[in-house]
C-alpha cells in the first residue's frame, strides 16, 4: 500500500499527472501506518487520543482528497 500511493503521487510526464497532491498523500499515508500496525501488532493498545486526531485530519482533508481523485478521474475521462 505504501508504493501504490507513493506512484499515486508521481506525475508520469506525457503518460498521466499525479493522482494524489502531497497533502492528501501525507493524510493517507499517516492512516496507512496506523492501519498497518494496528493490524500486525498484537499489543498495540489504541489511544483514543491518537484515533480522535486521526478522524479529525481525515475528515478535515477529505474534500481535498475527494477533489485529487475528481481531478483524475476528469483526466481519464478525456482520454476516452
């Protein structure tokens, strides 16, 4: 998961732009991580504290992500 959105925020010049800005890759890859060791670490004690600001980040950067993935799918559209 962690290469799939570092190549999704690469622009391939001539081939596609980037889908991802840099500030929605930070959000993603931070939940990424948090995923990542809250499904393979079987002590991980979750901090309510860290899962509150992780919600908040993610639902303060959804409409810039969600406008990422719009840009894209505009992109893709043109090339039908």
């Amino acid at each position: 998961h962690r290469e799939l959105l570092k190549r999704m925020l690469i622009e391939v010049p001539k081939i596609r732009p980037r889908v991802l800005s840099k500030e929605s890759y930070q959000m993603l890859d931070e939940l990424r991580g948090f995923r990542h060791i809250f499904r393979h670490s079987y002590n991980y004690s979750l901090s309510s504290e860290k899962i509150a600001r992780l919600r908040q980040d993610l639902l303060s950067a959804w409409d810039k992500i969600e406008k990422d993935i719009t840009h894209f799918e505009m992109f893709l559209q043109r090339q039908l």
